[in-house]
C-alpha cells in the first residue's frame, strides 16, 4: 500500500498528496514517467531509467526538475517510507501548472514532480510468468512518438481493456504495414521457426524499455565477444530483423517491461511457455545470469559478470 507520496519536494500522506487543477499533465498530458523495479529493497536499472527520463524531458523542452544525486535521494526516501522490498518507485514529470493554454507557459515555470512507491508481491507475476498470457494484436492507433515515454496512455488504457474483454492480458499494436510495434506496455519479441529471438528495431513507434535494452546488450556482448556456436551466433545477429505477426511462423513471444522480466504468451500460434526461455539459454545466459546483471546498469561490469 502507497502511504507516502512525494509532491514538489513534500512527502505528503497519500490522502493529502495533491497537484494544481490546472497541472499541464492532467490538463493536456503534458508530461513523462518512468517505472523502476525495486527488488530486495534495491532500485533495478535506475541508471537508464533515469537516463531514459532525461531524454524524454529533453525531446519535450521540459526542464530537468532536479539533479540526478536529488532524484536519486527522492526516489530511495519514497521507497524507505513506504516500506517497499519488492514493488515498484513512479515518477512523473509535467511541465507544471498556469492557465490552460496549448502554448507553453513562460520560462522558470517550475515543472509538478510527483514520486510514490507500492509493494507488489513477486509470486503473482512469478504465476503469470508460469503459466503466460494471452495476447490481443490490433491496430496501433497511437502517435508517432512512442520513443518519448509520455503519461499520454489512453490508448493503451482502451487496448488493455479490450484485451481483457477477450480473456487476454497484454494487447499487441500492429503498425500499418502489418508489423507488431510493441505491446500496450511491453516490448515484444518472438522466437521464430528456427529459434531467432525478434524484436523491432527501437525506432520512434516504439518504447525503447530498459529490459529490452538489456537483453539487447547482452545479446551484442554474447554475439561480439563469445565463442559462440554459429547458430548461436546466427540466432543473435538476426534479433532485430521485424516480423510480421500474426501470420508470420513464430513459436513462441514474449513481452519485456521493467518488474516482469519475461513474460511469455500464449495463443494459438504459440506453443507452450518456455521457448523464450530456452531460447535465451541457448545463448548461454540462464536466468540467475539475467537477474544479476540485470540489478547493474553498467553494460561493462555486466559484461564482467556474464564471463
Ligand atoms: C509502451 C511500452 N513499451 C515498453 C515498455 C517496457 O519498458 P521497460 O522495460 O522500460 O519497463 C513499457 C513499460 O511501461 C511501455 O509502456
């Protein structure tokens, strides 16, 4: 349960935890996120959420509302308070409060920043993972900047909902040339026919996620600096090639976001949960692997640690 909530530099009780009627981000979703696992009490990847944040704030001309050393102390206080082991910290950015107006408001407007923590028991998301989800694919009606990580999500919020309407519980965006993007909010990979784990290039249709950028890195590092067998090797070197789907053969999919490292989905298409996995493995990297590299965001002790 969230009990504390940090608004503009006061950790307020949630009850009291307020911003201005006229905040841009509820007026206009005038604003940026990020989501950052807390496992064990430690923060997972906050380097590259909080690299991801500061490009989101830039593309947008929001100013960057606190040095990273202050966002660092805000972020470990809101989780303290809460008394979060295992969960997640949010973080929201908005380019602040004045009138309602489409233009921006006058420089030195100070930008709302509101921070909460919340628990979240891995055993229910360890089942899911288990067991996979269903997945809705359809079309993508969302805006050409996905790459900037907007509260802009009614779309997602709809296609989540008509997912659930069908049983599933992850919905897939098909671009218009029938290429899934990514899910409502995940990234999404295959493995296809002969084991290729796919993903989509991170263009401006898609969320660049962290977990994807992790995996991506390890694949790189497996693929540049191994011996590795050469179908490993062509498995590797083929991750970034688009796939259409559905349609295309694909054994199995996955989403990556941040808090569920893997979650496989089910489907007719796909087989049973697991060939992510395995085809994961085959690569050489077993999941204790993933989770310990996972909690460091330097690529270079990563890297250390893989070998
Ligand atoms: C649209 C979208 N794509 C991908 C992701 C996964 O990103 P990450 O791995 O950084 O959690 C999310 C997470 O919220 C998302 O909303």
């Amino acid at each position: 349960m969230t009990r504390i909530i940090y608004v503009n530099g006061r950790y307020l009780p949630y009850a009291e935890a307020a911003v201005h009627a006229e905040d841009r981000g509820f007026q206009l979703a005038d604003a940026v996120y990020e989501v950052c696992e807390v496992k064990g009490g430690r923060l997972v990847d906050e380097t590259r959420h909080m690299g991801r944040l500061a490009r989101s704030l830039a593309e947008l001309s929001i100013p960057q509302p606190m040095s990273s050393g202050a966002w660092s102390r805000v972020l470990r206080e809101t989780v303290r308070r809460n008394r979060v082991r295992d969960g997640l910290v949010y973080l929201q950015v908005s380019r602040g409060a004045g009138p309602r107006s489409f233009l921006f408001p006058p420089a030195g407007t100070e930008p709302t920043v509101v921070c909460l923590a919340r628990s979240a028991p891995p055993a229910q998301q360890e089942a899911a993972a288990e067991a996979g989800i269903g997945v809705k694919t359809m079309p993508d009606p969302r805006w050409d900047r996905c790459d900037i990580k907007t509260v802009m999500l009614l779309p997602a919020a709809l296609a989540k909902e008509a997912a659930r309407a069908e049983g599933a519980k992850e919905a897939w965006f098909v671009d218009h040339h029938g290429f899934v993007t990514e899910g409502a909010s995940s990234n999404a990979w295959i493995v296809d026919g002969e084991g290729r784990l796919i993903t989509r290039a991170a263009d401006t249709a898609i969320l660049r996620g962290i977990t994807r950028t992790t995996l991506v890195d390890l694949l790189e590092r497996v693929v540049r600096s191994w011996a590795v067998p050469a179908r490993a090797a062509a498995t590797a070197a083929e991750w970034r090639r688009l796939r259409e789907f559905p349609g295309a053969a694909a054994d199995a999919a996955a989403v990556y976001l941040a808090r569920l490292f893997a979650l496989e989905l089910i489907s007719p298409q796909f087989c049973a949960p697991g060939v992510v996995e395995h085809a994961i493995e085959e690569l050489g990297l077993d999941a204790a692997k993933l989770e310990a590299v996972r909690s460091d965001a330097s690529v270079a002790s990563l890297f250390g640690q893989l070998q």
